[in-house]
C-alpha cells in the first residue's frame, strides 16, 4: 500500500500551538467558549489542543465529547450498523460560543451530524469548525472550517489516515493511502 506523508508529529505539534493562538486571538479570555471534540477521532485531537491551550494561557476551557452517530444521515445506510461512542458534556452550550474539533474534513457529514446532535445540549450563539486536515474538492454539504491545518486534495480512492503514538504507532503522523480494494 502507497503511503504519502502529509504531517509529521513536528508539523501537527506546530499546528496544534497555531490553533491556540488563533483561539487566544478570537475568544480573547474564553468566558463564553467551549470547545467540544467529535467522537470518536476529534477527542485526541481535543485532547491535546486543551492540554496545550492551558500550558499557553494558563486557562481551562470547557470541554467535552460529542457523538454525532444517530445524527448521521447516512446511519441507516449502511450494512453494518455504525457504533455509537459517548457524549461527554456536562454544561449547557446556550448562547455559548462552540468551538468543534475533528481530525479530517470530508463531505462534511459528521460536521453537519454534530451540529444537529448538539442542539441537545442548547442553542449556542456561534459555531466554529477547527479541524488538522481539510480534503478540498470532496464535500458534500457547504461546511467550511474556520481552523485547519492543513488543506489536501485527494481522490475518492484515497483515504486520510491520523496516527497517534498514544495508539501505538512509532510517532504521531498523517497519512495519505490508497483505500484497500474489496474484492
């Protein structure tokens, strides 16, 4: 299988830091923000921004996880039923500012899911989208990030792959591959 390196664990350690200076940048003390991390990839994601975000301004912002699953328009599509992960949010988004984090930006689905599936917890008064990669060319629905690091074109044979030395790869890193063939 045909890997192409898109991000090492440098470049997304880079990314990471200017996603929290652009927070800094725009929320200015955090009192009216939240960020919530899209189950199940975004919360690594989340993880780590929060915990950076803190060493840099010394603030904690209010987190959680969001599963979007029986949000998903395409969950009933499919032959093998999707697995639903946990929603971790104890607060109400109610006129906050909401702050979603992802690993990749596809057709848009999940952001769009996610959307729907947090107005559960309140109607926020904005919604940001940040995610690591954007894969142009390739939505679905006219989602947008306001964060991304980095922006990709690929094909619909190929698949975005986010390692996290936390699961047991040698170092963090994101992959471009060629999607396996069933035959």
């Amino acid at each position: 299988m045909q890997k192409r390196l898109v991000l090492d664990q440098k470049q997304i350690s880079i990314i990471l830091d200017r996603f929290c200076y652009q927070l800094i940048e725009n929320h200015d003390d955090f009192d009216n923000t939240v960020l919530l991390g899209l189950q199940p990839r975004g919360v690594l994601v989340l993880d780590r921004l929060e915990k950076r975000l803190e060493e840099i301004s010394g603030v904690r912002v209010p987190s959680g996880y969001l599963d979007a699953t029986f949000h998903r328009d395409d969950f009933r599509r499919r032959n093998i039923p999707l697995k639903a992960n946990e929603t971790k949010i104890d607060f109400l988004i109610e006129n906050k500012h909401v702050v979603l984090v992802d690993d990749v930006l596809f057709k848009g689905r999940s952001a769009r899911a996610a959307m729907d599936a947090m107005i559960a917890f309140g109607r926020p008064k904005k919604v940001e989208l940040m995610v690591l990669i954007d894969r142009k060319y390739t939505r679905d629905y006219p989602i947008k990030p306001d964060y991304c690091g980095r922006e990709v074109n690929t094909l619909e044979s190929q698949y975005v792959s986010v390692e996290w030395a936390l699961n047991g790869f040698e170092e963090d890193a994101i992959w471009i591959t060629e999607k396996e063939v069933k035959s």
